[in-house]
C-alpha cells in the first residue's frame, strides 16, 4: 500500500488513475480548487484544497506521502490568445516548479514524482519518421511548453534526489471525456471525416493504458526520466476517421478543410493539423503488456459493441 498524493484527480485521467489506486488499496489526496465536486466525483479518496499557482498550507500535503502524480494543467484546445499561452505555461511550468518547491520543504520526501508531459514536446514531425524517447524536442509554441514543463520536474531529482518521470501523453481516448467526445460529435449528425488529408499521424492511447503505464511508473524503481504514454500503434487522421465512422456506422467521407480549422482555432489548429508518429519504446522494454493496443478493439470498448 502506498500513500499517493494526486493533482488533476478530478480530471479525465485522474478520475480513472484514482479509481483504481483504491481499487489496489493506495491511500490517495487529491488537491483541488473545488473540494466539494472532487469528493462527489471521488469517492473513497480524501480531498484537500490548493492554489496551484501559489504557496500556502498545501504545502503540508506533501511531507510524508510515498509519491506525487501531479496531472494538473490547462487545456490546451482552445484559441491561443496571450492570456490563453500564459494560462498553459504557467499551470504546467509554475504549478511544476512550486511542487518542486513544496517537496524541497518536506522533512520527508516522497520517493517517485510522475508529471504529465505530452507528445507535443516532439512538435509537429513528417508522418513517417517514429520517434521514441531519445528523440530531440521539436520546434512551436507547444513543444517549447512542453521542453520547460519536463525540465521543471527533473529538478525535482537533480535538487532534491526524488525519482523523476515526464509522462508524454498522446492524444486520449475513452468513455466519458477526453479528445474522443470532441472527435465523434461530427459523426453523430453524419457529418464525421478526417482534418486535411487526414495524413497526420495521431499518437492515440487508451485511458486504460495511460493509467496502466502510471501504475507502472508508480511501482517500477527502475522507471525514470521520458516515458512516452501511447499505443504502439498510432494511426494516421485518415484511418482514425475511418475507424470511427465504423464503430459508430456513419460515412466518414466529410473532410474538414485545413484552411477552416485555422479559421477557428488560429495557431492552436496544429494539435489537429499536425501530428507525430510516437513509439513507447521505453514501455516496451519494461514488459509492459497494453490492454487496448489496436483502434478498432479500443473504440469498440468504449462504445460498448
């Protein structure tokens, strides 16, 4: 039994992380700005209030505990306007650093750190050419974002000797939220298809699985540094269109101009422009075994066929 003290438990992922650390018989705190919703959605778990962009009596929440999985942040789906940018870069880099700081104080320190990353510290790359943990950061907005974030959370093992990892999380998908409820609703109103000529790579996962690899990092002494959290098989918008479509029985024939994504989303419009074909090599090594490896399968699950 360990003593897991979570951020961004209400979350997508973390709603499915907590869940299963009690399911397992982890004793979990999850801070949060909204104590009364969190413990709604979090039963079993016992919630404690934070201001993740300043110091103050969460700060006690982390002496003691046996790690932090901090899943905090921003969502990043939206217009790029300046406060937009700020409101990313800091509740990723600011909200990192100040849990740095927080475990620099505590008279004992947890042994693991996880921080989500994501894929985007790859940037937007060719879709043939698989990058794994040792490849270099790619260039934009988001992956500058991303390198900082990574960096904040290694200084937690280079400072105070806590075992670091940056999950790089791809694009989720599951029942009840994440990047899927934004992709089906086209197809719902038959209007479903690819962005573009749909030959973006999207470095997909399941929940299951980005839960099941932080469990994994969680437990494995030897997990340390990049992990990255995607399926090994990613597929191209194209064929995540195509998979839908069939899932769910609507055409998927419908193509979304580029051109009007940028209309709507401005710079922000690469999350679903562009793409990465990323490889969890480092998953791979460990053994780890993934529940929903394949589109199909792990849409089906989700939809219940």
């Amino acid at each position: 039994m360990k003593t897991v003290l979570v951020t961004g438990g209400s979350g997508f992922i973390g709603r499915g992380l907590v869940k299963d650390l009690l399911a397992r018989g982890d004793r979990v705190t999850v801070l949060t700005r909204d104590e009364k919703r969190a413990q709604a959605a979090l039963p079993g778990a016992r919630v404690a209030y934070w201001n993740p962009m300043a110091p103050g009596p969460w700060f006690e929440e982390v002496d003691g505990v046996d790690a932090i999985i901090h899943l905090a942040g921003e969502p990043i789906a939206k217009r790029w306007s300046e406060a937009a940018r700020r409101e990313i870069v800091d509740s990723r880099i600011e909200t990192t650093r100040l849990m740095g700081e927080a475990i620099g104080q505590a008279k004992r320190k947890p042994s693991a750190f996880l921080c989500a990353s994501a894929v985007g510290y790859y940037g937007p790359q060719p879709g043939d050419k698989a990058l794994d943990e040792g490849a270099e950061p790619g260039q934009g907005f988001l992956a500058d974002v991303v390198v900082r974030w990574e960096q904040a959370a290694r200084a937690v093992e280079e400072r105070h000797g806590v075992r670091s990892v940056q999950l790089r999380i791809g694009v989720v998908i599951g029942e009840g939220g994440g990047a899927l409820d934004k992709m089906i609703a086209p197809f719902k109103f038959f209007l479903g298809g690819p962005i573009g000529d749909g030959k973006q790579v999207i470095s997909w996962i399941h929940r299951d699985d980005v839960v099941g690899l932080i469990l994994l990092a969680l437990d494995n002494e030897a997990v340390r540094g990049p992990l990255n959290v995607t399926s090994p098989n990613p597929a191209t918008g194209e064929e995540v269109a195509q998979a839908i479509g069939a899932v769910l029985r609507r055409p998927a024939w419908l193509r979304v101009p580029e051109v009007m994504v940028k209309l709507g989303m401005g710079d922000a419009a690469e999350i679903v422009t562009t793409g990465q074909r990323v490889q969890p090599r480092r998953a791979e090594e460990l053994g780890y075994t993934f529940r929903r490896p394949l589109l199909v399968p792990a849409l089906e699950s989700i939809f219940g066929r």
